[in-house]
C-alpha cells in the first residue's frame, strides 16, 4: 500500500545566544498547511522551541518517525535563524536519508542555488511564493514541471526552474491564515515571546494585507527589486478587503485581540481607510499596531483612532535625524518638520506612538547620528510617553545595501559567526566561519 501523503511544517528558532529569537512563525506557513489539507493532504505544523519548552524530552526526530512525512518542510525565512535551522536539517537528514526536505522563505530564495550546492541534505527549495509548487511537489509531479522550484537532477546538477507562480484571490478562496489548529499546541504559541525584545506575551497575529512593495529602502529585503527579483512579483498584490476581514473575524474564536502589520507598501493610497471602514461596520474589536512606511496623514489617523481600541498604535520609522541621509536609504521620504508634525498630531488625539531609529546604515557619518540624538530629544519634548527604539540595524540579504556588499559574504551564505560545514548528508561539523 502507497504511504498517504503527509506535509510537516517545521519552524525552527535562532537558537543562538545573540540575536533575536525567532520564534514568530512566518504567516504564510499557516496559509500553506491550510492550503495543503484543503487539497487533502494530511499537514501538521511543529514549533521545535515551543516543543521543548513543553516537554524538555522532546525529540523532533522521535515525532518525525510518530507522524511520517512524505515531505518536510523547514523554512528560512530569516537570516538570523540559518544557522540554526541548516543545523537541524542536517540532523534531520541523518535519521531519515529518504525523507524529501524542502526549504523557501526570503533568506532560503536569495541563497536557493548556493543552499543546494552546498548541502546535499536539502533536496528542493521554493523561491518565492509556495502554495501550489509545494502541492504539485507533494503530489510527485515531475520536478521539471514545478514553478518556482530548484532541484537537482540525477546528475546532481542545480536546476531552476522559471518563476511563473504567484499568489492570486483563486488561491486565496482554497485556504487561510487562521487555520491556528493545524499548529501543535497553538494555543501556548500565542504566549510566547517572539523575540529578546518582547516585553508581554499578548497574543498578537502578524499579518500582511497582501504581498510586495513599491519602495526600494537601502536597508530592506523586501523592497521593489528584490521582490521582482525573488518573487517575479512586478507589482503589489492586496488581499481582497472581504478576505482580510474574514480573517479578522476568525480571530474572536482562538480569543486574540491584536493584530500587528507590517505592509504600507502605498503611503498615501485609500485601501487602508476602505478596510478601517469594512472593519467598523463589522464591528470587529482589535487593538492594531501599524507600521507606516511613510508618514499617515490625518485622514488616515483619525480612521484609525476611530477604529481601534485604546492600546493600538502607529509606528513610525525615520530611521535617522539626518534628512540628507533620509532621502539616501528611504524610499517613502519626509523632513523631520514633517515627522514632529505629525507625531504632535498623534498625540494631540491622545493615541499612542512609536518612533524608530537604527544605526549603521549606509553612508551614515558620525554627524548624521549626532543629528540623530537631537532628533530624539524633540519627539521627547512633544511627549515624554513616545515610545523611541534606536537599534543597530542588520545586514539583510537580498536589500540594495547588501547586493553592494556581496564579496563580504563569499565563503558562507551565513551572517554570524558561525557556518556549518558538511562534508557528506550524514556528518556536520561546525566551526569559525
């Protein structure tokens, strides 16, 4: 008898001691393990850290043979965590020499060929958007057939195929991103810290209003080109306003109240005011923290104000004091009498703000971070309540900042210290990159 197709999802954290911790799932993962059962494929998702925490004797390997995948999937999604998840592949591996183990997400996609290269243990990678590569991939279509796939050949050849597949609203109507119940032990997800930072455990669901950007921010991966470039993605894609609020109202049943977004890929369009409006006449309660990439206008605040409850927030992110820096790394540029404008506005509506700055940026001078620090002291002044970040920002792979930095990044695809290297499917040794 022919083994029923089954998917297992599997989310890795950065298990090293620096850095975040990783552990939000990438939102698609639901929509695809969703997508997946609907087609009638057998799916389950593992969060490994979450495991553990449960149960300090929990075995990944142990449940592997338990639930009996055709296929594994781990994602890398983000750089922080390639350490850790090529780690647990290689383990994975190990065990079950047979088992098809697939990996995509953004850092997976900008290093697809080189990941096949160099670790035999990974069999296929998806560049971009899964869904139905993923499918046909479970369903054993002929490989040279799947878009969006890289595989190797039995010459073990790299081969990559063409990116023709995108996400689109046919697709949308087969599945969700709120099927939680499809993850083990969902309910003591949603109280764990996503990462070093967090400071409570509220349940928050992470989630975009659609795909892509039109900006080209220096520092961002996710930006215009690299989604042409990754994705084949030409333009920004919506989610249609009745989907998104279907998934908000899925939200009442699992009991989560606040959602976080982070997707303003047009600063100034109406969408945004269009789905408050939907959301209003839903009356669909939340708390909503929104990150704008450029700077909200007043229509846009007073929508919000009317449609959230007391605890949301807008986030804003200026990046830098410097406006000459600015207008160099952000695409969605403003002065900073445009900033303290409308940060005055916020909190004249008595609504809650946070501003962000990062450091080592692109062409940032010495000058540029003491205009920084004068910067912080007048949002300051406007309120002593503004919540004000300043990090060190990270090298992303795929953003315009690192494509001009690629001969750093020669030897490993890694941005840690850290690269494991292996010598066959069944060792790992690991070692000072």
């Amino acid at each position: 008898m022919d083994q029923e197709t089954k998917v297992l999802l599997i989310h890795v954290a950065n298990t090293a001691k620096k850095g975040p911790r990783i552990n939000l799932i990438p939102m698609g993962t639901f929509f695809i393990a969703d997508f997946l059962k609907n087609k009638g494929i057998k799916t389950q998702i593992i969060h490994e850290n979450l495991e553990k925490q449960l149960d300090n004797n929990f075995s990944i390997i142990k449940h592997i043979k338990k639930f009996n995948p055709t296929i594994c999937c781990i994602s890398i999604n983000w750089h922080q965590q390639s350490t850790s998840t090529i780690k647990k592949i290689l383990e994975i591996k190990e065990s079950f020499p047979s088992l098809k183990i697939v990996t995509g997400g953004f850092t997976a996609s900008y290093f697809a060929e080189k990941l096949l290269r160099e670790f035999p243990s990974i069999d296929y990678v998806i560049r971009g958007d899964a869904e139905t590569p993923l499918y046909k991939l479970a369903k054993n279509t002929d490989p040279k057939t799947i878009p969006n796939l890289i595989w190797r050949n039995n010459k073990k050849k790299v081969i990559t195929n063409k990116k023709t597949y995108q996400i689109s609203n046919s697709i949308l109507r087969n599945a969700s991103f709120t099927n939680f119940k499809l993850l083990k032990n969902y309910q003591t997800y949603f109280e764990m810290r996503m990462n070093t930072e967090s400071e409570n455990n509220e349940g928050i669901f992470y989630f975009s209003a659609g795909r892509g950007c039109n900006g080209n921010c220096l520092y961002c991966a996710g930006g215009r080109l690299a989604q042409q470039k990754f994705n084949n993605r030409n333009s920004v894609f919506y989610y249609p306003i009745p989907f998104i609020i279907s998934e908000l109202k899925n939200l009442r049943k699992y009991k989560i109240n606040t959602w976080n977004s982070c997707f303003d890929p047009n600063p100034y369009s109406d969408f945004y005011i269009k789905l408050f409006k939907e959301i209003r006449r839903n009356k669909i309660k939340l708390t909503h923290h929104f990150d704008c990439f450029g700077l909200p206008n007043k229509k846009f605040i007073d929508d919000f104000k009317a449609t959230f409850s007391q605890k949301s927030a807008l986030n804003l992110s200026p990046e830098t004091g410097s406006e000459t820096l600015r207008k160099k790394i952000k695409s969605f540029y403003y002065t900073n009498t445009n900033l303290l404008e409308t940060i005055t506005y916020i909190v004249k509506q008595k609504m809650n703000c946070s501003v962000y700055f990062s450091t080592n940026q692109p062409f940032e001078t010495l000058a540029d971070q003491k205009k920084t620090q004068q910067l912080l002291k007048e949002i300051q002044k406007i309120s002593p309540k503004i919540e004000i970040y300043n990090q060190k920002i990270d090298l992303e792979p795929g953003s315009i900042h690192f494509e001009n930095q690629t001969k750093l990044f020669t030897n490993s695809f890694f941005s840690s210290n850290f690269s494991p290297k292996v010598t066959n499917s069944s060792s790992l040794k690991v070692s000072k990159a």
